[in-house]
C-alpha cells in the first residue's frame, strides 16, 4: 500500500492518484509547480496525457513511473498536444485508476475528466476551467488559421461540444480547489460548483531578496498573445524607458522587429540569470490577465515592486500602493491599453521610494510552499472524512460557510 508523507493518521495507507494534462520539459508554469508541491507532500502515483519528463535527466521527475495515453505516441506529441484537442476528453477517459482510494487532479484543461468511480474520492485542484473553450474562445478564433472560414465553422462546432464535455465532466469532482477568488468565480460560473481557494506554491527561497535596485524594468513571460508583452514592448518604445524582456514562444521574433534600442529581448534565459535580473530590477512589469499569475509574486520575493494589470489574480497579489501606503507592493493599471500602462509607469516614479524591499518578500511569503502543503492538506483529509460520514452528495459548501 503506498502512504501519505506526513499526513493526517485519518488517510494513512491509502492509494493516491494524482493525475496531471500533459509533462514536458516546455511545461514549466504554476500548475507544473503545484505538480511538484504535491508530489513533496504526497506519496502518489502520476498519470498524465502524454510524460517527457521521466526521461529528461535535468527533471525532478526523471526516472519515475508515469501513466500516460494513447496520445504519448502520436508525431510532435512532444511539442504538445493541444494540436489534438479534439482527443484529449478521449484520451484521459482511458486512464485506469480504479485501484485507488483517493484521486487528485491538477487540471486546466480535461485532468478532472478522469473516469473514477462512486467510492472513491475526486478532489480537483482547478487552474482555470478551460481557457480557449471558454474566456479565450474568441482569442483562440481570431489568432488561429483555424478560426477562419470553412475551418473556423468547424473549429467553433468543436469548442461547443468541448464545453458541454466540458461541464458533464466537472460532475466527476468531488470538491474543487481554486488557485484564485478569481478562478473560484469562474469555477461556479462554468459549473455552477463551490470552489475552497488555496492559493498555489511560489519558490520564495528560489530568488534572492535585493534592496538596491538598477535602473530597467523587467517582463519574464510566454512569449503568445494572451501574455500582451507586445503592449508593454509598445508602450516602453514610447516612455524611452530601459525594458528587459525575457521569456520564448511564437511572438520572439515580431517582438524583436518591433523593439527600439530602449528595450533589450534576451529570449529563453536560465534560472540563474531570471533571478538575477527578477532581484535587480526597479520594477516588474504585467499586463496578461491571469487567474493566478505566479510571476508578480516571484519578484516581490525579491523585493521587487510590480507595475500590473489590475483584473484576475493580481488584484489579491498585488497592494496598488495608492490604496495601501503603507505596505502596498505596486501600480495597478485597470485596462490592457498602452495609455494606461504608461500611465502606471509614471504613477510607480512618483511612489518610486515609498516602496519597502522587506515588505514586499513578508508580502511574497503568504503565498510560500509551506503554507499551501498545509492548506491542502489540511483540506484532503477534511474532504475524505466527509466523503465517508455525510451521506448526502459532496460538496464544497460547507467548507466555504
């Protein structure tokens, strides 16, 4: 019997699952991170769509038994399978878990799809529901060669029945777990299910604290549209203020053709060298809009204010300092405009030495790995004594009255 690794007596010797989308070494975001979180707490067994990773030695998962799909061998299946999305409800219906007590899902897209059955626990640490079946839907369209045409009739007809699958599948949950207010909030718009919040682990240890900053701002991200890391490129072409641009994806290339001398595009950096300008900086910059956002809490770990967009995650993130004088920790900006975010470039100047380094790492420690091992857990074992004493249907309410 595999058991829980410093867990509550109450779930000793049960079998766990934990079941993930997909495991490359291109998978490197917040959810990827909860992944590892989990793992560190937990002694369970991982199933995801397609697994890169256990054969990639620079990966913590390197050599470990992983369940995948039929989806593991089909061509570029390495680059993603998001080119298959049709299959993807599919291929993780075909995932076998029956022999476990306990089944965990870390999904933002069809993880929580899993097949299980009525006497055994599902609990769901949510993302964000699907973002292109659902608020990305027309993004996805207008940026798509897919979303023109005669393609794009069809492409629309496939979004349709991915949301319906969509929703028929959360009936498969047991309880959710947000990673935000705001995801929570889409979780019952979607579903029409209650989510608990507990925010996702951030590395604090992993970036270092600096109180003197240099004289550039910083942006580290994807480089795709959602991110608008051409908006910020924009808009700093304009303030003539020096920007660093760090991260890799489709729009490199076109960022690099757009960007005056002002702003520097390093492309793909490793860790070492993120951290190193993430603590230096005099400001991060952000304008996706995210559920979460992991990035602004990274550098206020490291002391670092943030210039963001003020929607989603940032806004239980981030202290816009206009409102919290005392402890604020950035400039929030209200929409995704180059005006606005020039604006809050010039806003943050005027704040600029009312920033405190040290508040800003105690603020980035509310969100540190410790505190969600102990959230979580703390909310599995509540979630499996229930499971088994409440006779009635499972559900999150009582643990949000």
């Amino acid at each position: 019997m595999r058991t829980i690794v410093g867990n509550p007596a109450a779930l000793a010797n049960l079998k766990v699952a934990l079941v993930h989308e997909w495991l490359t070494p291109k998978a490197t975001g917040g959810s990827e991170l909860v992944v590892q979180e989990i793992l560190r707490s937990l002694d369970a067994d991982l199933y995801a769509l397609i697994d890169f990773e256990s054969t990639n030695p620079a990966s913590y998962l390197f050599g470990r038994s992983i369940g995948t799909t039929f989806l593991q061998n089909f061509p570029l299946a390495r680059n993603g399978v998001q080119k298959y999305l049709p299959l993807l409800p599919l291929a993780i219906e075909q995932l076998d878990v029956r022999q476990y007590d306990i089944i965990l899902s870390s999904s933002h897209a069809v993880a929580k799809g899993v097949l299980t059955g009525a006497h055994q626990l599902h609990v769901c640490y949510c993302h964000a529901p699907m973002r292109y079946a659902w608020d990305l839907t027309l993004d996805y369209l207008q940026s798509s060669q897919l979303g023109h045409g005669l393609p794009g009739g069809l492409t629309r007809y496939l979004l349709h029945r991915l949301r319906q699958w969509d929703v028929v599948s959360a009936n498969r949950v047991d309880y959710f777990i947000a990673n935000s207010q705001t995801t929570a909030r889409r979780i019952w718009r979607c579903y029409r299910r209650p989510a608990e919040v507990i925010y996702p682990p951030v590395n604090i240890d992993r970036f270092p604290f600096q109180a003197q900053k240099q004289d550039f701002y910083l942006t580290v991200s994807r480089l795709v549209s959602y991110k608008k890391i051409s908006l910020i490129v924009k808009a700093f072409n304009q303030l003539g203020r020096s920007l660093v641009v760090i991260g890799d994806g489709t729009e490199l290339e076109p960022l690099r053709q757009i960007a005056q001398p002002n702003v520097k595009i390093l492309g793909w950096q490793p860790n070492d060298v993120v951290d190193r300008y993430m603590a230096e900086a005099t400001a991060f910059v952000y304008a996706a809009h995210e559920d979460f956002g992991i990035a602004p809490v990274e550098a206020q770990a490291c002391g670092t204010p943030v210039i963001a967009l003020g929607l989603g995650g940032t806004l239980e993130t981030v202290r816009d300092i206009r409102h919290h004088p005392d402890n604020g920790t950035g400039v929030l900006f209200p929409t995704q405009t180059e005006a606005e975010l020039m604006a809050a470039v010039q806003t943050f100047e005027q704040y600029r030495d009312r920033f405190n380094p040290e508040v800003l790492r105690d603020h980035a420690l509310s969100f540190s790995a410790d505190l969600f091992q102990q959230h979580y857990l703390s909310f599995i074992e509540q979630c499996y004594q229930n499971f088994h004493t409440d006779s009635r249907s499972p559900s999150n309410q009582k643990f949000l009255s």
